[in-house]
C-alpha cells in the first residue's frame, strides 16, 4: 500500500523541453549542428508522438531552439575555457537535465561537478544515468535543493564544495521565475567566491526590448508558463543586470547579448536557424 501511495517522481516540466529541443536541433537542423546533445532525450525516453505536442512545432519553436543550444554551446565553451586556466569546481545552478559530463567526459573528470536542482528531477536524473549505463562518477555531485524552504549554498558546501577554491558557475533557464531579491541574493553569495571565480548567468529582455518577431512568441511563452504555474516573474535590462551585479561586489562585468551568440555560433547558415532576441547572459568575474 505505500508504494501504491508514493508519489511518482518526475523531471521538471521545463526540464524536459528545453532537453527535447536540443534533441531536436540534432535531429532535423542542418549541419553544422551548434551542440551534440540527444543525452537528455535518451534519459526521457518520450512517446513515439512527441513532436506533435504544440511545444515541439519545429518551425514555431525555431528561434527558441536555437536560443536553447546557442545557451548550451556559450556555457560549455565557457567552462572548458576556465578548466584550462586551472578552474577545478563547476556549479550548475538549475541543472535539469543537463548533460555537460556525458557529453563532455575528457573534460569533467578534471572538474568536481555540482549540480543543484530541484529534488523530484535530480532523483529522476539519477536513476535514469544508472538505468542506461551512464553511472554517477565519484566527481559528479547531485545537490538536491528546495530553493523554497532551504539554503541552496548551505547543501553545496555538504556535498564537499570548497569554498576556498575558484569556481565557474552557470545559471540559465532560472532568473525568469525568481523575484528580483532573490536574483540580487543569488549574485551577493556567488560573488563571495575567491578571485579567479566566474558566474555566467543568463536573464531575459523586457518584452518591448525584444524583435518585433519575437514579442507574440515571448507573450505566448508567457501565458503557457503562468497557467502551468511557474510563471515568469523576473526581466531586467542589460544595465540593470549589470548594476546589480557591481553591487553585488563583482569585480569585471560583461553583458553577451543574443546579437553576440548569433555573430558566433550562426554565421554563414544558410537555413534562418538563428536565436529568439530575449535572452542575455551577464559574465561576471571575482
């Protein structure tokens, strides 16, 4: 009887998108692909009829694919750099189902890796690495986190994060449903890291500083996400972003707009492949 009882763990909602989307973009975009990610779809597993849920249209979804992969291919570029300039620790705030050490095994195991996420998803995530044969390695740190009724840094450090040593972190995917506090809160405890730390963390435009092709997009994604309850309640400018991030005590700041992911990563496409303007990634160093 409780077992019968026991609720069903699953990943997050969002979670599971944003890695069908990567898929996606291997499967039917042209070549060159931005990033090689079918690991997350492999976990999930979905229904042979997947690509008929409306958040799977590949032409609707285009942009905001792109947008997805161009974030992936930013982020492991980004912590490849900082392992070769002798950065060991890397934190993924809002890990989902992130594939960083499948993906990139030759690299990860020079790093301790930590993923924080949300209990439900990271239970999910585990199981499903050990049932396809991906196992957990002694340098892959799962921290289960309820950013509602605890300390997301206080579980970091129990799972034997040093504290003393330089780190990169990535957040993305995870300003839009924080208040603006708690994003302020996020960067003063980030920006405690010792010197040689690196925060990459991506936030979203006002919709009226987004393309006019991207503002009905955006007002969908926004109506979708309110009635699935998680809505999103945070946009900040780029120079709001970067005031909160001096303030926070950062020492060098950098705002990489779409404009530059798009300049770097989509270049010579031929196929209109290219991301959706709102999201922005603000690179900040202690």
């Amino acid at each position: 009887m409780m077992e019968q009882n026991r609720k069903k763990v699953e990943p997050d909602n969002t979670a599971v998108r944003v890695a069908l989307w990567r898929a996606m973009h291997v499967q039917i975009d042209p070549l060159p692909h931005i990033v090689e990610d079918e690991i997350g779809f492999k976990l999930i597993a979905p229904a042979g009829e997947w690509r008929q849920r409306p958040d799977m249209s590949p032409d609707f979804t285009k942009r905001l694919r792109a947008s997805v992969v161009a974030r992936a291919r930013f982020i492991d570029d980004l912590v490849i750099a900082q392992q070769q300039q002798g950065v060991h620790q890397y934190v993924i705030l809002g890990a989902g189902l992130d594939t960083f050490a499948q993906r990139q095994p030759a690299i990860a195991e020079q790093l301790q890796i930590f993923e924080i996420d949300q209990p439900d998803t990271q239970s999910w995530k585990q199981q499903r690495l050990m049932e396809l044969g991906f196992g957990i390695p002694s340098w892959l740190h799962f921290v289960s986190v309820d950013f509602e009724i605890s300390s997301w840094w206080k579980q970091l450090i129990k799972a034997g994060f040093d504290t003393s040593k330089p780190a990169v972190v990535a957040c993305a995917g995870v300003s839009l449903y924080l208040t603006k506090e708690a994003v302020q809160a996020t960067l003063r405890q980030i920006a405690t890291l010792p010197a040689g730390s690196t925060l990459a963390i991506a936030f979203y435009l006002p919709l009226e500083l987004l393309d006019e092709v991207d503002q009905p997009l955006q007002q969908i994604a926004n109506k979708g996400a309110a009635a699935a309850g998680t809505p999103f309640i945070s946009f900040f400018t780029p120079a709001e972003m970067q005031e909160m991030a001096l303030q926070a005590g950062f020492k060098a700041i950098e705002v990489v707009s779409t404009e530059t992911l798009a300049q770097r990563y989509f270049m010579g496409r031929t196929d209109r492949f290219s991301p959706a303007s709102g999201e922005n990634f603000l690179v900040a160093l202690t």
